[in-house]
C-alpha cells in the first residue's frame, strides 16, 4: 500500500478515470453496434456523426489508438455511404 498522500491520492484518480474510460469506451461500441444495425440512410448519417466525435474524443484520451479510430470511422463511413437512399 503506498504510504505518501499524493500516492494515494494517485490511486484514487486512476480508479476514476479508469471507470470512465471504461464507460466511455463500452458506451461507443453500443452505439457502433446500433449504426451497424441500422438500415435507414438518415438515421444512419445522424448515428454516423455522434460515433465519429465520440471515437475522436477516445483516441484524443488516448483510451484507443487513432489509427484504430481512423479505420473504424473509415468502414463505418463506406458502410453509412453504401446504404440505399
């Protein structure tokens, strides 16, 4: 167990910022599953958006690599662009 104030302080901070990533982290796969499930073009380009801010602001915490933000995105948006009007 760490015996300095600031350590224990440090601790506590993780374990909160750790539940919050987490959180955030599960909540954008839901709503990656939900896009992917949609088969209505409006709806899907509305979806589309929120999911690429929200796997930009996971990459910008570095809570996932950008490349991997990049290339969700990137299928994301070919599958949004392929649906039938």
């Amino acid at each position: 167990m760490a015996n300095h104030k600031s350590a224990l302080k440090r601790i506590r901070a993780n374990e909160t910022k750790r539940l919050r990533n987490r959180f955030q982290h599960k909540t954008t796969r839901t709503f990656i599953k939900k896009l992917r499930e949609t088969s209505d073009k409006a709806t899907a380009q509305d979806l589309y958006k929120k999911v690429a801010s929200m796997l930009d602001k996971l990459a910008k915490k570095n809570v996932i690599h950008k490349n991997k933000a990049a290339n969700n995105k990137s299928k994301l948006a070919k599958l949004v662009n392929a649906l039938a009007a």
